[in-house]
C-alpha cells in the first residue's frame, strides 16, 4: 500500500484522557464546533479559538483508577448529538456510574485451559452481587438558557468486570435515525462467560435505541439480559451485532445510496480487526426474548457475527504461551476449538486484521484499536475514501516513550482481506509518552482529529492534547 504522510496540528493541551472527539452545530449558531469529551466526566467545546465547558458530570462518574492499578477502561465512555440536536438540544452520554463499584464476578484473572472443560464453561452467577459496577445511557438536554439538564434514563446496565465497556460507544445511524450503543463483551480477558454469544446477554453486542419512543419508565431497573428489562424498553432495542470483544464505536460511510458501517474490535493477545458491512437484519429485543421464552430457534439469516469469543478477527482465538525449550517463539493453542467450529459459517470476516507481532519490516506491532473513521476529504488525497484507524501504542518492546499508531487500509469488494499500512506523521513529542487514545471527524468527514494522551494511567491528569490531522 503506498506510504502517507501526515502532519498534527496542536489545538488544545493540558486537558483529561479524551473518548470521544465529535463536531455538531449549537442551538442558535452556524458553526460546527469540535466537541471533546473526557473519561474523567468533562465535555469541552472550541468556541472562537477558546475551549470551553459544555457540561461537567466528574461526580457522577465512578472513582477512576481504582482498579488494575491506574489504568482503567471506565468513566465518560459515551457522547452523541441527536440530528435535530441543533433545532431541539437532546444529546446522549453513556458513562460508569458513581458509587457503584463492586468486587468483580470473578476473584481472580482468567485464562481458558482447553485440557479444562471447567474453564470453558464458567456461568456468571449472584450478578446482583458479583459485579463491577454498573453504566448508564441518558437522555440530556440543552436548555435555552444554555445549561444542560438531564431528561431521562434510557439504560442501566450491570458489568462483570472494570474492562470492555466500549468507548466512543454512542452514535445515530444516519440510516435509521436510532442512537446506536456499542457495548464490549464484559471484561477480563478471553470472555469467560461467552456473553458476547449469548442472545440475552447486553454484553457484546451492538444495539439500536429509539429514542422517539419514550417508555415513561424514570427509573430504569439495572439489568444484564435483556428479558431483564420491562417490555416498554424492550420495544425501544434492536439488536444488530453480537459477537463483540471491544469496540471504539461505530462509524458510517456513505456510497450512493447506501452506508457502508465500520466497527473495529480490539483483539486478545494476537490480532486488532475491523469490519465491514453494508446490508444487515437486526432483531427486534422482543423478538430475542420471545425466542428465549419459547426455547425456540430465531432466524439470524443477515444478522452480524464478529466471531468472539471464538474467533479473534480472522484467527481462532489463541492462547499464546512461551516455549520453554526456546524462549525466542512462542506456542499458539486454539482457546476454545467447538466454538471456532460452531460460528466459523456465521460469522463475518473482517475487512482486515493486524496484528501485535507482524515480522514483516514494513510493519508494526499494535496493542488496541482506538477509533476507526473513514476519510471523505480532499485535502489528504492518499487518504480519500480509505479507512483510517488508531492504535493505543505500537508494541516495541519495554522501549521508551511509547507512540500510539496512525494508520489506514481501504475496502475490498472481492471480500478478501486487506492489508494496512502505516501513516508517517511528523509531530516530535520529545520524551513524553503519546497513546492515541481516539479518532473523531466532522459532519461530512472531510476532516480527522487525534486524541492523545502522555499517560496510560487516567490518574494522571492533564496531559491530553488534540490534533487535526493535515497534509
């Protein structure tokens, strides 16, 4: 693939570990404004040049840092804009709820053992109990006094585990009009409950909200499965994916009259993957309920599969051990062989995967997908109509700084998978450190921002800055 490069022009520094990275007009301009929000609770707008407040909710978001030492994959995960945000106010947050914290569903760390059937067949039981904390979706307002105000809540789901809870995971489907939640498959590693499969589980799924339809349920029951939730929300989910790992949201495309989606999926110990997909048939929650009740088998002819927990992108999940005859390779066993069979023919290949060790010298290494946007623009026209994406730190070594990743790769339509390739910048970051922690655009695409951040530790504060990615 050719090589391209970029430049990162600075807009603002010193703030939180940036999610989400959107641009919207307000009420009452003509303006879009880039929208940035933080994982500690903030929202930040770019006013004439000047960053300013939008809403401030750190005390509604759970004490940061508290588990797996500093690092931690909970707080504001979630920031959307209705399409009518500008004439009615409404926007949606989804975050990780202050004074929920639980002890976790398991005591300690997991790792399937395929010599165990014990260990493939773990149940998550006492939920009401074991149980990590619980996010919420809501409903806020603009008001015309230029406050925000919260409306309603639309979600509250319990979480096995500190990890996987999505991030940038709200969007509107310029399809649908539906607010679109990207949730991950719970947390841990290798999903040790295979939430991410089950058709009841929350966990692991991408799902349609309807907004328009206003259940008058104030407070929503905190829930896993969805036969959980009172019908009137039912009636308001649609589900279009399972299959999930984790997933920095959903982004939309548009070609003719058509969208195509693109959703990445950050893998466990062997691959990152993003996929593609066009047509889909997404199932009513009622109906999956239905199904359930009945002990009956649902038509998912169209529905879409990512794979997990069998399948890692396009590799069976592995487990990967050292050898202890030679420490220079490494052993790779399939996690959970019957599973990889069972969703092998249902599931969908991904457009393209790369991978945490690639030998290929031209290559890299990667840790965690962090955001995938199309490019739409002109302005980069290597980059026109490709796939660009974000990965949390190239993986070399114990080497220090570390530098996240830019990248791009472009959609096939013989349905084989793409390569990638990297995309040079040539910002100096001296000795600091520099994760990127997210990818965002504008309405129409034509113009990238980079979230990143000096720490990989949210307890670190202030050493955010936002870029625009140009020629």
């Amino acid at each position: 693939m050719m090589k391209v490069k970029v430049s990162l022009q600075p807009i603002v520094s010193n703030i939180n570990l940036p999610t989400v990275l959107k641009t919207t007009v307000l009420p009452g301009d003509s303006v879009e404004r880039l929208f940035i929000a933080t994982q500690t609770g903030e929202i930040f707008y770019i006013g004439n040049g000047v960053i300013r407040t939008f809403l401030d909710i750190r005390s509604r978001i759970i004490k940061l840092g508290a588990a797996g030492g500093k690092y931690d994959e909970r707080g504001l995960l979630g920031l959307a804009f209705h399409p009518q945000f500008h004439y009615n106010g409404l926007f949606y947050v989804h975050y990780s709820a202050a004074g929920t914290q639980g002890p976790g569903a398991l005591a300690e760390s997991f790792k399937p053992d395929p010599c165990d059937p014990g260990t493939l067949n773990l149940k998550w039981i006492n939920r009401e109990i074991q149980y990590d904390h619980i996010d919420t979706v809501e409903e806020w307002i603009l008001q015309t006094n230029g406050q925000p105000q919260k409306r309603r809540t639309l979600l509250n789901v319990r979480r096995p585990f500190f990890n996987h809870n999505g991030v940038n995971s709200l969007h509107f489907s310029p399809e649908t009009g539906k607010l679109v939640l990207t949730t991950g498959d719970g947390g841990s590693g290798y999903d040790p409950f295979n939430l991410s499969q089950d058709d009841m589980e929350i966990c692991g799924k991408i799902i349609e909200i309807d907004v328009n339809k206003n259940p008058y349920i104030d407070h929503p029951p905190v829930v896993t499965r969805f036969h959980e939730l009172p019908v009137p929300i039912q009636e308001t989910l649609t589900v279009i994916a399972k299959g999930v790992r984790n997933i920095p949201g959903i982004s939309f495309q548009k070609f003719y009259n058509q969208y195509i989606k693109y959703a990445g999926n950050v893998g466990q110990d062997l691959a990152e993957s993003i996929f593609s997909f066009v047509h889909y048939k997404p199932i009513p929650v009622t109906q999956l309920v239905q199904a359930s009740v009945m002990n009956s088998e649902l038509d998912q002819e169209g529905f879409i599969n990512f794979g997990w927990r069998g399948w890692e992108g396009a590799f069976p999940t592995s487990i990967i051990r050292g050898c202890p005859a030679n420490p220079t390779l490494n052993q790779q066993t399939i996690a959970y062989y019957d599973e990889a069979v069972k969703t092998s023919m249902r599931r969908l290949p991904p457009l393209t995967s790369y991978f945490h060790q690639d030998p290929r010298p031209d290559k890299f290494g990667g840790t965690a997908l962090t955001g995938v946007q199309p490019y739409m623009g002109y302005g980069i026209p290597d980059l026109t109509g490709s796939v660009v994406f974000t990965d949390f730190a190239r993986k070399e070594g114990s080497q220090r700084p570390k530098s996240g990743v830019l990248a791009y790769t472009r959609v096939r339509t013989d349905g084989k998978l793409n390569d990638v390739s990297m995309i040079e910048t040539d910002y100096n970051f001296g000795t600091q450190s520099a994760y990127y922690t997210g990818l965002g655009t504008n309405l129409d695409q034509t113009r990238l921002y980079l979230g990143v951040y000096g720490s990989m530790n949210v307890t670190d504060f202030n050493q955010g800055t936002i870029f625009e990615i140009v020629p």
